[in-house]
C-alpha cells in the first residue's frame, strides 16, 4: 500500500507567533513531525504543506516533498482539509492512505506512526485510526454547564458523585495520528471518518500547543520525554 505522510504548517500562527519553526528542545516544532515521518519503516511519501518561505527554508534541510499552499487555504479560517485535498492534488499520484501529521502534537514516535498505519491495514473494515489518550481528572462527570442564575447544572446525569476509579473511561483525540483511507477522505471530505479505530497513546506525554502556556508545557514534557528515550520508541 501507498502511504502519503502530509505536515501541514502554516505561518501565521497568532497563539504563538512563528510557532511551527519555534524551537522545541534542540529543533523547530515542525523538525519533530519531519523526523517521526522519516523514520516510519511503512510511509511512501513525506510532505509539508505551507504557505511560509521560513517554514519552507527549514523543511529543505530534509528529504520531504515541500508543497507551496495558496495564501486562501492558510487563514484563520482555514481548514486542513483543504490544505490536504490541495497537496493531493498537486501531487497527481495515487496513495492507499493519507496520513497528517501535526506539528502542534509533537511528542510521538516514528514505531507509533507504524503501527498506527498496521492497525488500519489490519482492519480492511475500518476506513480511519485516530490517536486518543485516556482522560481520568479531565472526564465529562468533573464538568458543568451553567445555568442563567448560575447554577452548576451536571454535564453527565450519572457519575458526579463517583469516584475517578469508578468513572467508565473516556478518551481525548490527543492530535498525534489521523490516518484515513484516501477513498473515505474524499467520499467524507473529512479525517474524522465515520468508520474509524483507536490508537491509544499514553497521556502522561499529552502535549497539543496552541498558545504560549501549551509551549512551555510541552518543553517541559519533551525534556522528560527525550530523557526516557521515547523519542526512539523504545
């Protein structure tokens, strides 16, 4: 099968500014989904999608495609869908499944984009594998609406009261992987495909930066992260 890996990365980040050439550690965010793509023993094709000629300078250090994105798909209002019908389309090949890889979800490993991609040859049934973590302290039975006169009303009827061991799990769309079949991709013009399975990753490595308190966050988990020797899927 064909794999197209796609990084999409934007430059006109707002949360924070310059953020996917931003060093995290000891290189640019974007270099972290690079290097997860390059070192997949599965993925066919590696390419970064972006609007930025800085962006661009930096994906040149590396053997990956570099997809030039119209100014009109690279917004605020921009989905990146679009941003992947584009680089499809540009490339003019056929590929099995298309894989994104978001610069903002840095902390994974090239043995997860692996296997994440086995899983859904495994599953002919499936069309999609998105990566999730479990929640426990952040779980729908912790969570309130509020009321016109500003009453707690509970998110869940049942479970308030329970104790976090006792709660059924929930699980958080942790950002890493969101592997498709490139037929449901355009059927459903989405990666959140109807008929999808979960890969499930470890939380204590949750890291999806969109603003300034998400970075420095996620520096701090990297560092850990780096320490144990997970960023070689050991």
């Amino acid at each position: 099968m064909r794999i197209l890996a796609i990084i999409p990365a934007r430059g006109g980040s707002k949360g924070v500014p310059g953020k996917n050439i931003k060093l995290l550690g000891d290189k640019p965010l974007l270099a972290h989904a690079i290097e997860c793509a390059i070192g997949s023993k599965v993925v066919s094709k590696i390419v970064v999608s972006t609007d930025s000629d800085e962006i661009a300078k930096v994906a040149a250090n590396y053997q990956v495609g570099i997809i030039k994105r119209p100014t009109a798909l690279a917004d605020d209002t921009s989905n990146v869908v679009t941003a992947a019908v584009h680089t499809y389309k540009f490339l003019n090949e056929d590929f099995d499944i298309i894989v994104l890889l978001q610069p903002t979800s840095p902390l994974r490993t090239a043995k997860d984009l692996d296997n994440v991609i086995v899983l859904l040859q495994q599953n002919p049934e499936s069309d999609g594998v998105i990566s999730v973590v479990p929640m426990d302290d952040v779980h729908p039975a912790r969570m309130y609406n509020l009321s016109d006169d500003n009453k707690l009303i509970p998110f869940l009827e049942n479970g308030e009261t329970l104790r976090r061991q006792d709660l059924n799990p929930v699980y958080y769309r942790n950002g890493c992987f969101y592997a498709v079949r490139t037929k449901a991709f355009f059927e459903q013009k989405s990666f959140m495909v109807e008929n999808k399975l979960a890969y499930v990753m470890n939380s204590d490595w949750l890291a999806n930066i969109d603003t300034q308190r998400d970075f420095k966050l996620a520096t701090l988990l990297y560092e850990d992260w780096k320490n144990e020797g997970i960023n070689h899927g050991v």
